[in-house]
C-alpha cells in the first residue's frame, strides 16, 4: 500500500506538530543495529546537535534518548533523584505541572503541589514562602506550560530553588527546539523534552539532559527502577546508544532534523521564527473582536497561544463546529485543553482555545491559518 488512506491536515494542535516533507522522507533511510558502529552515525551527532540545541555544549550537562516520550523522561527524573525520605514539590501553573505531581505521588514520593491559576506565571514571592515551609530536597516546574500557553522564567526560578538548598527538575517539553533554554545558565539538575513538540518530529523519544550534580544524587536513590533509572541510561548514552531498542525511522529523523536545526537553520534563527510567531499571533488576537490572551504579558510562549474566547462561545463551539470547519479546510484545529475547558464551563467561564506554532511551522503558513481561522471564528 503506498496511497495514504488517511487525509493529510496541517497540525496546528499543540503536539504532536507538522513533520516536512524532508524529514517524513528520512524516515525511510535503512534501518540498523542499535549495538552496532550504524548506530553511532545517527546518534552520535543527534546527541551533540540537542546539546547545542540546549545551550548547553561545554557545560558538563549529558544528554540522554529514552524510548517513551516527555513523560518517560519525566517520570525516569523522579525515580531517580528524589529518593524516599525526601520532600518534593511540585510547583504548577497548568495541566503539565500537575502531571508531574501526579508522577511523584504515583511513584511513593512524599509531594507536596503548589498551585497557581491556570494563565499565572509561577509567583517567586509565593514560591519563596513555599521554599521556607516544606524545605523539599527536590523542585520540579514547567518551563513551557502547553495548557496555558504560559512560559515560566526559568533561570530565576532555578535560582530561587538553588538558593533553597533544592534541585529543579523542569518539563521542557514543548519549548525545546522553540524557546531559549538556558540550561547551564539556570543551573537545572534535569531537563526533560520529547521529539513530537518544538522539535517538529515523531512522537516515540524522550529527551533528557542530566547535570553532573543529578548525576552524583541518583547513586544514593534506592528503587530507580530499570529504564527509569538515570544511570543506566546515562551509561548507554556515553556510547550514544539507547538502553533499549530504539525506533530505527525515528532515530534516522532525529539524525536529520538536529543536523537541520543547527547546520541549515541555525539554532539562534530556528528561536528568531518562533519569536516571530509569537507576535504574529498577538497581532492577529488584538483584531479578533473579543478575544483576548490568556497569559500575562512577558510570559507568553514562543511556542504556542492561549486565548480567552468571547462570552457566548462554547466548548461544543470550539470542538465541533470550528474545528469541523477548520478540517475541512485541511488544517487540525486546538479547541483547547480539555479538563481546562470543562472546569470553566462549569464555573461558567468562556473556553480558551490555542494555537500551536511550533517546530517547522512558518510565518507564512501561520499567516494562511490564522486567516481561514478568523473568518471561522467570526461566523459563529
Ligand atoms: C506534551 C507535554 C508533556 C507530555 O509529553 P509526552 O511526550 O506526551 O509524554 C509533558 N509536559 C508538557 C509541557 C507537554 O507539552
């Protein structure tokens, strides 16, 4: 079978994301053996490339592929650097940031969650407060929150867990590959990102970059499990392999793509585009009569938005009647993060709705989207 049975949308969801042409194609390079000197040629320069990527070349930081996604990742830094008889907390502005509390919980670690409203930024004056009264050992936040469309500032928050004495896990999820991740800047012991977000690939691999100090706190974690163990994938990452066996198409994408970002693109340029996205779509929600941006201003991704629809719109609204219309006009449509949407209908709030624009998207497919999107919004 060569026709595809299925229809192609362009994705503007927030994940998983539009794949080029080019990098649809790398998936059909050979296949290899994981343990043999094939592999190596892939992930060899993936790993350096999402190094540099990450800022973070020269800074000790290790870069480690799990098999899984973000949340494999996520859940391998709780196994492994928060061990039992220490506090945890979860500090979250959205529906990412409770995941990662709900990770911690799942796996018996003593976690204690410190929740802002769904739109906020994390409050330093509020987590400083937190810092004094639960002293936890370990702080995990969302740099990038895809329900919210909300970006944290993470060096400072970082710094604020550092000076506490704690080390900051950070969801980096859907900012990698979009967002400027100061990784050694912010001094962060762990950093998770998965393929199928910013980096505009697959879903199929988590990302990790571990610090030289998580490194040393993982040897005294009791249960880190197997492939959730830190350590054994970190030992498999310094011969550039995968501790278990990776998705060949995938890997010969990550391949294409990282070299793509960093030898054609240019990282700094690949960050620019986003930056750009970013104002075109604030642009574009100052025309749309009653509209508004969900996050505070100095806190709105790169990546993707969030806006507030007008009173009178409903969630039916967005998830049957746009986002039919926007399919038949070739394009997936955001209606929005699901739980998010029904606790505000319930409380009898107008449902937000987002607008993915990451990865290789371009300023000039955004444009086409936002225009076809307008006209749809306007009819309802
Ligand atoms: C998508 C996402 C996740 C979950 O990642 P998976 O790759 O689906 O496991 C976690 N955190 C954030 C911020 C995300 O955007």
């Amino acid at each position: 079978m060569s026709e595809s049975p299925f229809p192609r949308l362009a994705l503007f969801i927030t994940g998983p994301t539009y794949v080029r042409p080019e990098i649809r194609a790398a998936a059909q390079w050979p296949e290899f053996g994981h343990r043999d000197a094939e592999n190596d040629r892939r992930f060899a320069p993936a790993l350096g490339n999402l190094l540099t990527i990450a800022g973070a070349r020269a800074d000790g930081y290790e870069p480690v592929i799990f098999n899984g996604s973000g949340s494999t990742a996520m859940e391998a830094s709780i196994r492994s650097l928060v061990a039992d008889n220490e506090t945890v907390l979860n500090v979250s502005v959205g529906a990412f940031g409770d995941l990662y509390h709900k990770m911690a919980k799942a796996n018996g670690k003593n976690a204690v969650q410190l929740r802002f409203e769904n739109g906020q930024a994390i409050d330093q004056v509020v987590l400083r407060q937190a810092l004094n009264e639960h002293a936890p050992a370990v702080v995990t936040f969302t740099h990038n929150e895809t329900s919210t469309g909300v970006v944290n500032d993470m060096t400072r928050v970082c710094k604020l867990v550092r000076d506490a004495g704690a080390m900051a896990l950070v969801d980096g999820v859907s900012a990698l590959g979009g967002t400027p991740v100061p990784l050694a800047e912010s001094g962060c012991a762990f950093y998770a990102a998965s393929t199928q977000k910013a980096l505009a690939l697959p879903a199929g691999f988590g990302i990790g970059f571990v610090s030289p100090e998580a490194k040393a706190k993982a040897e005294t974690v009791d249960n880190r499990g197997h492939a959730s163990d830190i350590l054994n994938q970190l030992g498999r990452a310094a011969k550039n392999q995968t501790l278990t066996t990776p998705n060949c198409a995938l890997a010969n994408q990550l391949y294409a793509q990282t070299e793509h970002i960093v030898n054609t693109e240019g990282v700094e340029n690949r960050l620019a585009r986003h930056e750009q996205m970013r104002r075109q779509v604030k642009e574009w929600v100052a025309s749309m009569d009653g509209y508004e941006l969900l996050a505070p201003s100095g806190h709105r991704s790169p990546t993707l938005t969030c806006l507030v629809a007008p009173d009178g719109v409903s969630v039916a609204d967005l998830k049957k009647t746009v986002k039919e219309q926007m399919r038949r006009k070739g394009y997936l449509f955001d209606p929005g993060y699901g739980k998010i949407n029904a606790s505000r209908e319930e409380k009898g709030l107008a449902p937000l709705l987002r607008i993915g624009h990451m990865g290789d998207i371009t300023p000039d497919m955004l444009a086409g989207y936002l225009q076809d999107l307008g006209g749809v919004l306007a009819g309802l």
